[in-house]
C-alpha cells in the first residue's frame, strides 16, 4: 500500500521546486495545512499584519529577483484584502502568484459563509487567475502560475486552493514538475536593418529606457548603444538606473506632472527610440503630442496600441542583443557631447543642436541638486532632502520612494546609477508600499543599505508593518516626508483651483509611535542634522524611523519654474 501525503505538503514541494524563498502572508482557518507544512521546508514564512502588506512584499521581492515573490491569505476578506498589491504588481509588470484559501468544493456552488467568487474578482487584475478542482491538479496548476507570472511581460497570477483540497490525501509517487525557462528570441535581422535605416537617416534621435530595459538586464548593452551612437538617454520613472545618471549621455527620467527639463530633449527630436518602455509607466502624449514622431520599439513583447504611439519599426526580442546588433549596424554617428569623432558634414548642424540641448539639460538638473544641498530652512526643501538621501545612499543601495509629492521629487532630482536602486510604483501608482516593500528589498539584498522614502499619509498606510521588521529582525530604515496632509493632491489642486480642501489631517508623535513597535525613532530638527541622522540609521542594525519636516510651499515655485521654461536651449 502507498504512503500518502496530504495536498498542503504537496504545494510546498511544488513551492521549493520553483525556488521560493519566502511566503509572505497571514494564516486563515481555512488554509493552516499549509501554512503548518511550511515549517519542514526551506522556505521561511513572514508572518505580516495586513495581507496588502504581504502582496506588496512578494511583489517588490519579485521586482529585484525576477523570480515571482509569493503572498497567501486566507479566504475572503484575506484575499480580498491582497488585491491592492497584486493589481500593483500587474501594472508594474512585476512577477507575484498570490494563492488563497477558498471554502470547500462542497458548499462554493451556494450561498455560505465567506462564500465570494474570489476567482472573478482576481482575473482583471492578474495574467492568470483560477481555482484548482482537485488535490491531483496541483502540480501543473503551480508550474502554469509561475510560468505565466515571469514570462514576459511579467505579472500578478492567483490560485485560490478550496479547503478541503488542502486536506485532501494524494499518492506519494506526483510531485513537482520540471522547471523549464522560458527563452527570450533574436531579434529579427529584416527588423533591424529596417530600424538602422530609419536611425541613419534621423536628424535627433533620442533613446528612452523604461521598467522593460531592466527586467532584461540591459543596462550594459544601453551604454554601448548610447556610447557608440551618440545618442542621448532618458529613462522612465520604473527605468530610472538602467542607464546611470552620471553618465555624459544621461539625459534624467522623464514622467514629471508638468514640461520638465528632459521634456525639451524629446521636444526636439524626430526619432524616438523605446527600449523596454510600456506605456503604463507613462503617457506617450507628454512625449509625443503631435504623434509625429518615428518610434522604434525594442521590447520582448509587442507595442500597445496608441494613438502617440505609432510604431514604425517593431523588434520584439532579446534586448541586450537587439542593442547590440542595432548599434553594429547603423554607420552613423550623432555625438552629442563633441568628445569623440565627428559626425559627417552633412549632419554637423542637427548634431550640434543636439549637443547643445543635452548639456544643458544635464547642467540644470545637476544645478538645481547642488542648489537643493544648500538650503538649510526649517521644515527641510524637497530638494535639500533629496541631496542628503543621495549623499547618505551608496550607489547600489535601495529607496524606495512612495506615492505622492515624495515620488515626484525623488524620482525626478535623485541621481540613480545602477537598476532597481530607486523603486516606485508607476504603473497603479499605489500608496503604501514603501515599508512592506523595504522589508522584501532588505530580504532580497541583505548586502545593501534599504530606505523607505514615504509620505506621512502613505507611511500611515501600512505602518503596522513596522512590527513586522522587528520581529523577523529585518533592520530597514523608514524617512517620512512630514507634511500632515496629502501633498500631491493639495499641489494639484494649487495648480488646478487655486485653493486645496480636504487634505489636512493630525499624525501621532512618530518617534514614540516608531519606539512603541521596539523600532528606533528620530526627529529632524535643523536641515544639518538629516544627514548624520540618515547615515546613524542606516549603519545601525536596526529598524528605524526618521521624521523629517517638509516645506512643500516649494511645491508651487517648481511648477511655476517649469511652467516659465522655454526651449531650445
């Protein structure tokens, strides 16, 4: 007679068999098979204490690592309450299989207690999402969730499990299947000689790397394409590292509420090459308005439809070696910077208006940080803030930036040299990710120094996760922006009515809130203490928390600046 085992300690040999490290969740009635089995694995479940928390964590895990981060929930309320990260996850293109309890196959056809069709709710906001019918379904169901989840484009997948599957008996002999990797195609030659037409005959080429350049690892081939072109290089906000902002190329990220500096750059030029760009990480219209641009589009999956997005050259393809093989073939060279060979005769002209605007974008942007590391008023400038995380960061450390005025001033000024060193959401554009997410950044690079850049409104979100830090032992170190109001919202309504309303609220005395969790807490109370204060926490081995009062009266001159620029340059 066989030995048989029941279906929970078969979804975590499933579970160990793609390579997960870490669960994130929180266990229900309906799943504690499970969740038990764990603690005989080599998988270390992160008991959270909101399951949003738990999807935020497998989804920033899975962003790092390119392997699909994993959060669990019970039934339900647990589910429902992960849909927040998952839907991020979705959007930001970033591998997550999300797996929740469901009542047993016995009473899911009627009406029940915590009876919800969990499956429907899941589907738009995930590649995949279904129900496993039986115990003997696992196997395949688990392969297909992680398979769909890292293929490109990457994404949020569901599996809700019934809880008498869960229990159910299986034989011993089914087990895991093999793991098979997805492999990205060449690029096709006919659709690279074609782009190389369209690059040779441009007047300003201009190159914009987005979330997809990095996925891909593309940083390396971006340099040798913008190096042996001449070409300068944007980034989007989700791109922001893949190509080093101390480069002479850089031309800084591009997604800012109102015509930045780098906009002037895409003002000026006829070709628009996209290399892993999607359009979710921002609208093609703020770049392409008049949707008279020729856009070349290198990504490992097609181009969305848009109408500021039309296509003339598609190469769909491994991106590094599209790069490369693009590079070899255009016999042309723009120079922007006028430090190596000439360009030919014929284009010396648009070569040095393209020269000319690089520069110039780089210089502003350069001399609005250093201004912005001067300023020592009391509550702190965005920009001053900006230039002390910078100093107290190493190159390959790790902020996270959440959403709101925070984002906006961290993405556009903050200086990023290699991929996935600054992280935002801009795809869902989620508040309150930034604490959870730290924890899974820390657990994904135990080597690097990991700040969670928030907003008060954004920190109070999910700042019960603070606890969660302490107990797993987890040091990260939290900023808050300290405002006491939603700053994006009142600075969008400055602009757009001229007056804000309902976005002021109190907040608790953070560093007694902070000390409350066993965390340690810090008050910023000149703008020359933020930065010893920033390094003192980070060297620490400890979750800390620092508030830091902020002046968003800055919010409005930047906009108005922005608003006064005029370009060429």
């Amino acid at each position: 007679m066989s030995t048989q085992e029941d279906a929970a300690r078969l979804l975590v040999r499933t579970l160990e068999a793609e390579g997960v490290e870490y669960v994130f969740g929180i266990p229900g009635e309906e799943n504690i098979h499970f969740v038990h089995a764990l603690n005989d694995s080599s998988i270390r479940y992160i008991l959270v204490r909101h399951e949003q928390g738990a999807a935020f964590m497998a989804e920033i895990y899975g962003r790092l690592t390119g392997k699909a981060g994993v959060a669990s929930a019970t039934l339900g309320p647990g589910a429902i309450n992960m849909q927040l990260g998952v839907a991020d996850a979705t959007t930001n293109s970033t591998p997550v299989v999300a797996i929740s309890a469901q009542v047993g196959l016995d009473r899911i056809y009627k009406e029940s207690h915590q009876v919800i069709d969990l499956v429907s709710l899941f589907r738009p906001i995930t590649k995949w999402a279904e129900l496993a019918p039986t115990a003997e379904a696992l196997p395949e169901m688990v392969r297909k969730a992680f398979k769909t989840a890292q293929t490109e484009r990457p994404g949020a997948v569901y599996l809700a499990i019934p809880e008498d599957v869960e229990r159910a008996k299986v034989p011993a002999g089914l087990g895991p299947l093999p793991v098979n990797v997805v492999r990205t195609q060449e690029p096709s030659p006919s659709q690279i000689a074609r782009a190389a037409d369209v690059i040779a005959l441009a007047r300003q080429p201009i190159v914009l790397a987005g979330h997809g350049a990095t996925r891909a690892g593309a940083s390396d081939a971006l340099v040798y394409f913008s190096e042996h072109l001449g070409l300068p290089v944007a980034t989007t906000f989700n791109g922001k590292g893949v190509f080093p902002d101390d480069h002479r190329n850089a031309l800084g990220a591009v997604g800012f509420m109102r015509h930045d500096y780098v906009n002037f750059g895409f003002d000026e030029a006829d070709v628009l090459i996209a290399v892993g760009y999607e359009l979710q990480e921002f609208d093609p219209v703020k770049i392409n308005p008049a949707a008279d641009k020729k856009i070349i589009h290198i990504h490992q999956s097609p181009a969305e439809v848009d109408d500021h997005y039309p296509v003339e050259v598609g190469i769909q393809g491994d991106i590094p070696r599209t790069l490369h093989a693009l590079a070899d073939s255009v016999h042309r060279r723009f120079d922007i910077n006028g430090t190596d060979r000439p360009p030919a005769p014929t284009h010396r002209h648009s070569t040095d208006e393209l020269r000319s605007t690089s520069h110039r974008i780089r210089e502003m942007m350069r001399e609005e940080l250093a201004e912005g590391a001067t300023e020592d008023g009391h509550p702190l400038s965005p920009r001053r803030i900006v230039a002390d995380v910078r100093a107290a960061m190493g190159r390959g450390d790790i902020v996270l930036a959440d959403t709101g005025a925070v984002k906006m001033w961290m993405a556009r000024m903050y200086p990023t040299y290699e991929p996935n060193t600054l992280l935002v959401s801009n795809g869902l554009s989620s508040m309150g990710f930034s604490v959870p997410g730290a924890i899974a950044a820390k657990l994904a690079h135990p080597d690097r120094k990991v700040l969670a850049a928030t907003g008060d409104g954004a920190f109070l979100m999910n700042s019960q996760e603070l606890e969660t830090a302490v107990r797993e032992n987890i040091p990260i170190t939290v900023l808050i922006w300290d405002d006491s109001a939603y700053g994006l919202i009142e600075w969008k309504m400055d602009l757009d009515l001229g007056a804000s309303s309902n976005i002021r609220f109190g907040n608790p005395d953070f560093v007694r809130y902070a000390e409350s969790f066993g965390a340690r807490g810090y008050r910023v109370e000149a703008a020359a203490e933020l930065l010893p204060t920033l390094r003192k926490a980070l060297a620490d081995d400890a979750v800390s928390v620092i508030t830091v009062p902020v002046d968003y009266s800055h919010n409005l001159r930047l906009t108005d600046q922005l608003g006064d620029l005029t370009g060429p340059f």
